[in-house]
C-alpha cells in the first residue's frame, strides 16, 4: 500500500485510503453535499465571492456529464 499523501490527523490514511477505493464520482457528489452545507456560512462573510458556489456548480456538472469545464483549469493538464 503507498505511503499516504496527507498525516495531519490519525484517520488520515483511512481516508486516504478511502478515497483511492471509491468511484470519483461518488466522491464528487459528497464534496459537493458537503460544501453546499456550509456554502451559506461562506457567503454570509464574503458576499462578492462567488468561487465556491462555481466550483460546486462545476463539480456537479462534471458528475453529471464527464465534461470538466473550469476555465480557470483549462490547459493545466
């Protein structure tokens, strides 16, 4: 098993290791649920930015369709 990437906390190799047995698609829709529980929070300190609620929209798009389209991402591959 590789060495995991991230060892801030004690689950982190179960995460990571979670996270590199799922479908990334069904990893995609709980980050999405996740950030979108706390997406008012975000918004109510910092009204103008407009970031996480594109990169929620993003990440369902792609879910739904396979097509990544962050313009912002374009060419970085």
């Amino acid at each position: 098993m590789a060495k995991p990437r991230f060892v801030d906390d004690p689950l982190s190799a179960e995460i990571d290791r979670l996270a590199r047995s799922c479908d990334h698609r069904v990893l995609a829709l709980w980050a999405a649920e996740c950030a979108e529980r706390v997406l008012p929070l975000f918004e109510k300190e910092f009204p103008q930015d407009d970031r996480p609620r594109t990169a929620i929209l993003k990440l369902r798009e792609w879910e739904r369709t396979g097509v990544f389209g962050c313009p912002r991402c374009a060419g970085r591959r």
